[in-house]
C-alpha cells in the first residue's frame, strides 16, 4: 500500500453499527486489517466485555477511538424518566473516558405528547445537567442533528441551525455538533451553517453515507458512498473548509449489507471513501 494510501485511509473511521453482525474483537481485527484508521463504538458492542477489557482491546489496536454512540434522549413526559436519562447519559460519559472515546455523540431525543419546543428544552437541560461530568471527563459532548422524519421519537434537534443555536447557549469547549450527511443533505442553509459551526469550533463530527433512490426504509436501508442521491464531495469541501480536520467517520445502517458478505462490503467502503479528495 502506497504512503498516499495509507494516509487516506488514516482519515476513514468506521461506526461499528456499520458492521452491526462482528462483535467489537471481530470490528477491530478486521477494521485494523484493513488500515482503517477509526473506530467509533455503539455502546452495546460492549456488552460482554468489561470496560477495561474493551479499552485495552481498543487500545491495543492502534485504532483511534473516535466516538462512543449514541447518548442523549433526554426528553420525556415526568421527571423520573429525564432524571434516569441525565444518569445514563452520565454513565455513557464515564464509560467513554474508560475506553478511550474522547466524543460522545448526542441524539437528544423526542416525546409524543408533548411539543417539540417542550422537548427541546428538556434537551437543553439534559445538556446543562451532564456537561459538567463531561469536562471533569474529559469526554467532549457532539449534539447530533436528525432529519425530521425523526422527529417523532428520536430526535427534536432536526437542523445543523437548531444543533448549533443549542450548542452556543453553553460557554463551553466541551460541547459542539455532529453533522452526519444523511440527515443534513437536504438543509438549503447547510452550507452556512457548517462555516458558523466551524468558525465557532465547535464542528466536532462528520458521518457519511448516502440516500438510496427509492429509500425501502427510512432507518435502516442507507446506502453506500457514491450510490445514492447525497453530493458528498460538496459536503466534504464545506466541512474542509470550515477546518475540520477529524476522522470521517462511515455510519450505515443497512438490512441488506448487514445480509452481506461483511468483509466484501469493508472493501467496498474502502473503494468508495478513495474517490473522495479529503486533503
């Protein structure tokens, strides 16, 4: 492999939810394999190792551990479920620091029966209860917009505009934004909105894919760089330009690719990911 090779790959990241089938052993031999140089970890690929066992197995590999996924769901409908998820989200927190996460990616959550402006500031102080813990950590917090087709459920933070009009609330270095291209391609401000984020650094991560044409399922049929719809390269030239200089991070939630072969699929992301110009 070329010196020019392995610096591109240097840059690639992969979400172990992108393999979702190899446990996190299997994730990490097989993303080190193949010169990756990220991994971000979905917190239930810890489920059967202690902390200290997934972190020197992290640590050992070389990889850079990039993120822990997904905290955040912060809203509900009494105090004792935001209180519960205040203490989640403080466990997640610890749980990066011990694996060697420094980011902890935020879906911030969203409750029927209530309105969106309810839960975005349950969000708001969701955020204001754990970020303490996530500086004394030294765990940075990255709130994640969601496209709004996951307004329901999942998320009330549903452009990069609303991550960061929350993001500045707080004088804090330890809290920024998420942009994963799959909920944010559409959004006309984007472009704007990636410059005020980096501007402000507080552009902390970036997450490719693509959006198949016709999309079969809105959650889990996302699709590979290059075969969908998404202009992927535009986007890499903003966040480029806004300064980001992290890991691009390949987050694919897909029925059929988890069906697949995985290591042809791990080849195929490779393939993909050196059309793009990182540099």
């Amino acid at each position: 492999m070329s010196k020019n090779a392995e610096g591109h790959l240097s840059r690639l990241c992969i979400h172990t939810i992108t393999t979702k089938p190899w446990k996190l052993d299997q994730a990490i031999y097989k993303y080190k394999k193949a010169s990756i140089g990220g991994i971000s970890v979905w917190e239930n690929y810890l489920d059967g190792y202690s902390l200290n066992e997934a972190g020197r197995l992290l640590k050992d590999s070389g990889l850079d551990v990039v993120s822990l996924v997904r905290g955040g769901f912060f809203t509900g409908l009494d105090n004792l479920s935001r209180e519960k998820a205040i203490r989640k989200n403080i466990g997640m927190i610890e749980e990066a620091a011990a694996i060697g996460a420094g980011l902890l990616v935020l879906v911030c959550g969203a409750t029927p029966g209530q309105t969106l402006e309810v839960s975005r500031f349950q969000i708001l102080k969701g955020i204001e209860a754990v970020l303490p813990h996530a500086e004394k950590n030294g765990v940075k917090l990255a709130i994640e917009p969601l496209h709004p087709v996951y307004s329901d459920i999942r998320s009330a933070i549903n452009t990069i505009k609303t991550a960061n009009d929350l993001a500045e609330k707080f004088d804090s270095l330890w809290l920024g934004v998420a942009v994963d291209v799959y909920h944010v391609w559409w959004d006309p401000e984007l472009e704007k909105e990636i410059f005020r984020c980096g501007k402000r650094g507080k552009l902390f991560a970036f997450h490719i894919c693509d959006w198949r044409v016709p999309t079969r399922d809105v959650l889990n049929d996302r699709e590979l760089m290059g075969r969908g719809i998404i202009n992927i390269q535009q986007i890499i030239d903003w966040v480029k330009k806004a300064g980001f200089l992290g890991k691009y991070e390949v987050e694919i939630f897909s029925n059929e690719y988890w069906a697949s072969d995985l290591d042809k699929f791990l080849s195929d992301i490779i393939e993909s990911f050196y059309k793009y110009k990182i540099e």
